[in-house]
C-alpha cells in the first residue's frame, strides 16, 4: 500500500482507519485494528470529508490492483499462447483457445464500450458548450 493511502492528510488511528476502509474492512474492523472503537469509526464516516478520502483511497488501491495485472497480462498471454502448440495435450489446448477467445472477446467489447463513451461525453460537452454560448449571448 503506497504512502498516499495510509496518509491522506493525516496520522495517528486515523490514518489506521483510512488505510484499514480503504483495504475493504468494515468499520468494525478497522476499529480493531485502529484499536479504536467502532464509534469512532463510524464518527470518521460520518465526516464527508474522510468519506471522500476514503472513497480517494480505495481508488489508489484499485488503481495500483489494475496497474499490477496489466503488467502481467504480456506474461499471461504468452502463457496461453505456448499452450497452445500442438505438443501440448488436446484438453490443455481447448482451455487455452477458450481462455484467449474470451479475453479477446472482453478486451473488444471493452474497447468499444470506452470509445462509444468518450463519443457521447464529448457530444454532451459539445451540448453544453453551445447551450452556454446561448445563455451568455441572452443576457
């Protein structure tokens, strides 16, 4: 977990209690380990402030997840791709083929969906733009 995370601006149990949320543990559980009692968790939360931090921190943490997967996705595609050759067993093979068709598949679809997003974003902050310029040439 990156320095980032467990600081966020503060120190002591409620750096503890954000690096424990941040992680996935109920508030029953970074009390524990803040050594804190649930109260006092729940109190924190209550904060919109460290429930932004929080919410901030568990992005980090995701973030660093993809970040980790990604760089091993070359390896685990050469995997599969090795997997492949005739020398290895026919059973072996078809899981193989499955595997690489279905994360092609998903990493296509994926590609499209994000495109198609940006697409209607920028549409949308065209929309407004123009409804803006409206507005200031009515005033």
């Amino acid at each position: 977990m990156t320095s980032s995370v467990t600081s966020g601006g503060r120190s002591g149990p409620n750096a503890v209690i954000l690096a424990a949320l941040a992680t996935g543990a109920t508030a029953a559980e970074a009390a524990a380990i803040a050594k804190v009692s649930v109260r006092t968790v729940r109190r924190r939360l209550s904060d919109e402030s460290f429930r932004l931090q929080v919410t901030d921190a568990r992005r980090e943490v995701l973030d660093s997840a993809i970040a980790k997967v990604s760089a091993s996705s070359v390896s685990a595609v050469q995997t599969l791709t090795s997997l492949l050759e005739l020398a290895q067993p026919p059973s072996v093979r078809l899981g193989a083929a499955k595997a690489v068709l279905d994360f092609g598949i998903r990493l296509r679809s994926e590609r499209e969906i994000q495109e198609r997003l940006t697409a209607i974003e920028e549409h949308l902050a065209t929309i407004e733009r123009s409804e803006n310029e409206k507005s200031i040439f009515k005033s």
